[in-house]
C-alpha cells in the first residue's frame, strides 16, 4: 500500500522535528515530500535532507501536482488567519491538515509524533493567543483561600484548576449545578489532592445562604461567574436576568464585603457595551453597581471589586464553537445567523488569565478588556469547521435571533492601557449612584411580580440602547 504524502510548512527547527518524527515512525504509512517556507533565501535549497519546493503560495500547485493528502503545519507562531487561509486550500484540493504543537516543546525539542494533532478550534484565532504561565498563576493564587461562583461553568471551573495548580490554601466551588460540581471535585481531588476542596450547593439569588457561604469560607480572593449568558432566553424571561445577573451580582458584593474579602472580580460580557440586549444590558447594570460600590468604599475599600469583559469563549458550554460540532456530528445543516455576523473570541486560558490578572490588579471599580484582535466571521468559522471534519454539511443562514448585534463592541468611551500585555482598561460611564438605587429598587420588584415591560422600562432607564420590545433593535452608531 503506498504511503501518505506528506508537505511540510515551515523549514524551520520545528519543521524538522516534524520531519524527524516521520522518518522514525514508518508504521505511520507517511512519506514527506518536502518543504515550503517564505523565506525567499530558502527556495530552491534542501534543508534537513528534503528540498524547499517553494513558499506557501505555491502549495495548492503543489498538492496537485505531487499527490500531497496532507499538509503539516510546522510555524508555532502561525496567527488564526494563516490558519484559516490553509483550511480553504484544504478545502480544494481535498487535503488534510495537521499542526504542531506550541513553541514550549520546541524549545525543549520535546516535539513527538502523538502531539502532531488536527486543527482546533483555537487555532483559527485571529491573532496569538495570550499564555498564562504557570508562575504567574502561582504567585497571584498559591497560598490564598479562592472562592468561585458558578464553578461547574466552562470558565469558572478552568479558575478552580488554575487555583488548584498554583498551591491555594483553599478552593470553594459555589453553584447550584450539583452535577457539574460533583464531577469537578472529583477531578481536582485525584489530580491536586494536596489542595482542599470545598463544595457548596448555593444559588447567587438566595442571599443569606451566600452570606453564610462566604463567612464559613472567609476566602481571599472570589471569582464572580456565576450567570445567566444566553442572549434570546434573556431576552424571553428578562425576569430570570435581573434575579441572577443582577440581583444575584449583588448579593455576592454584599457578602464579600461583610467577610472582608480581600478582592472580587465579576466576569462580564462585550454585550455589555451599547447592549441591545436583555443579557447584555443586565450585565451592564452590574458592572454598573459593582462601580458605584467602589466609589462608596473609597480609597482604602474593605474588598477591592474589578470587572473584566469577554468576548465569546472558544469552546465553552452553550457557545457557537460547540454548537457547530453539534450540527456536524449530526449531519447538518450549520446554522449561522447573519453573512456579515462577526464576534470577538478568545481562548479558555485567556479567560482564565484575565481573571486572574484583574483580580491582583484591581485598585477598586476597575473594567479589564483583553485585545482580541480583529471579530473573525461566524460564516468563515462555520466553514472552517467544517473543513476540519473533512464532511459534506450544508450551511444555512437562519436570522439573527432577538437580542443579537451583527458585529460586537469591547468598550464605548475612553480606554486606557495597562503594564499587562494585550489587557486594556474600559472607563464606561454610569449613573448617579442616587438614580441607579431607585432603579435597582424598582427593578427587583418588577422581577419579582414578573412584569416584562417595567423590567424592560427600568432597564432603558440605565442603558438607553435597550429596544422598546422583544425583537426590536436600536441604532447603536
């Protein structure tokens, strides 16, 4: 049976362990044919005993010509649009493609056959993603007592593991996702059985339950992700919106300061910016409290609060990455809102970092927003992945759902940088704190009576942007 041909991408140290990795693996039924490398000094050369055959405008010739069935991806430093521009090649001239993993086992020569994997998900990032060394974790979590709500989530259990690996004294996992916690215990215990593990089955909403939560646990540090994300059940129950993300919100600040937590750091939402949405407005209207308690705190607070915004997170429960993988496995069709619809994306890990960082950062009222380079198209993401299944799946465009923006928004008025690479500081405007306590106030009784339209009224009281009924949009400029 004849092999698999093989084309390299990157003539460099990585690509020549990939090439190592081959030769010492016949069993894997692979032949490299060779090179390609946009260093123009290379064309033409052989490098590592096999020839430069061009640069990466000459692969799909390439391909063709030389029977190539895989392309090898072998430039550690290669952004989400070269990713992303190799997946269409793929695409036609039926190739497979794979990538090596990061410059960390480069460095260390560690490159071996099994971490030669598929495109993921993260690869097709825009930009580099943003690492979190395990040092960094380290010197902000190791030794302190860590908190997190909502830690059965996709972001709020990767800080329980961080905290975990950087040696706390102590990790709270607080949600009401008995499942969820269960299985997360059990994997911090067999995999950090030297830190203790708390559980705690509790729901933001019920305040003296997390009252007594936070005074048993007394914790350092507390990472706020505990809410409700998705934009169109929002949108139909605004009333869940305000009693978790909100009312909720509050009764976390409120138990924080009454244990004398030391920092808490609220995740939050580019849907947050200029919302035209039910969730995003309402987690305005936290950020919004989480500032004005702040500024009542003063110069010396008991606990020092900070914001940070996400954009969408790759491959997180609920989001459009999984989603996607979803309709593949079952054959289709994907469904895709808009042609024009962008997002803004980052990685887990990034999540993680920004919480992290913010949380030894935060003076008092802070909002933290990663640079996530340029939204990438939900189309092109749509197609991409379908690529990497190597499938035949249909795309179809389904309309934007109520309460969903064609492109999204990191801040609206001044930013600021910070000395953290990548991380900037949103300085949104808010409200007199006299008028946004009388909201507050009205808006927990329109909750709790069920009534929509006051909730809705409330809200535009706050943030104007906010649509008259469900279904409608503003003009946001």
């Amino acid at each position: 049976m004849s092999r698999r041909r093989v084309l390299i991408i990157g003539a460099g140290v990585a690509g020549r362990m990939a090439a190592e990795q081959i030769a010492a693996h016949p069993e894997l039924d692979l032949e490299v044919i060779g090179f390609v490398d946009d260093d123009p000094t290379l064309a033409g050369r052989r490098r590592f005993g096999l020839d430069v055959l061009g640069d990466r405008g000459a692969i799909e010739s390439i391909v063709t010509t030389r029977g190539v069935e895989m392309l090898l991806l072998a430039i550690p430093s290669a952004e989400g649009e070269v990713v992303r521009k190799l997946l269409r090649t793929c695409r036609r001239v039926d190739a497979e493609l794979r990538i090596v993993p990061g410059i960390r086992e480069i460095v260390l020569g560690e490159v071996r056959w099994h971490q030669i994997r598929p495109i993921q998900p993260d690869d097709l990032l825009g930009r580099e993603a943003v690492e979190l060394r395990p040092s960094e974790a380290a010197a902000r979590l190791g030794g302190k007592r860590v908190l997190v709500t909502g830690a059965g989530g996709s972001i709020g259990s990767e800080l329980c593991r961080w905290a975990c690996r950087s040696g706390a004294a102590e990790v709270a996992l607080f949600g009401h996702a008995e499942n969820e916690l269960f299985e997360l215990e059990e994997e911090l215990a067999a995999d950090h059985g030297d830190v203790p593990v708390r559980v705690d089955v509790a729901d933001v909403r019920d305040a003296s339950r997390t009252g007594r939560v936070l005074a048993a646990r007394s914790p350092d540090i507390v990472f706020h992700a505990a809410a409700h994300k998705h934009v169109p059940l929002m949108e139909k129950q605004p009333d869940e919106a305000v009693k978790t993300n909100i009312l909720g919100t509050r009764n976390v600040v409120d138990a924080a300061i009454a244990a004398s937590v030391g920092r808490l750091v609220m995740l939050s939402t580019d849907k947050a910016v200029r919302p035209i949405s039910v969730m995003g407005a309402s987690k305005r209207i936290a950020e919004i409290m989480l500032q004005h308690r702040a500024v009542e705190m003063g110069d010396e607070p008991i606990t020092r609060l900070a914001m940070v915004r996400f954009g969408n997170v790759l491959g997180s429960r609920g989001s459009v990455v999984p989603r996607f993988a979803r309709q593949i496995e079952r054959g289709g069709p994907v469904t895709v809102s808009h042609v024009d619809a962008t997002r803004y994306f980052m990685t887990i890990k990034e999540a993680a970092l920004l919480v992290v960082l913010a949380g030894a950062r935060a003076q008092g009222g802070e909002v933290f927003v990663l640079d996530m380079g340029e939204q990438i198209s939900i189309l092109e993401l749509a197609r991409e992945m379908v690529a990497m299944s190597g499938r035949k799946v249909d795309i179809e465009i389904s309309g934007l759902r109520a309460g969903e923006k064609l492109r999204e928004e990191l801040w609206t008025d001044e930013f600021a940088a910070t000395e953290m690479p990548k991380v900037h500081l949103a300085e949104p405007r808010s409200p007199e704190a006299a008028s946004f306590k009388e909201v507050l106030e009205r808006l927990e009784q329109f909750a709790d009576d069920g009534e929509v339209a006051g909730i809705r009224r409330e809200m535009q009281r706050l943030v104007p942007e906010l649509p008259d009924r469900l279904g409608e949009t503003r003009s946001v400029g």
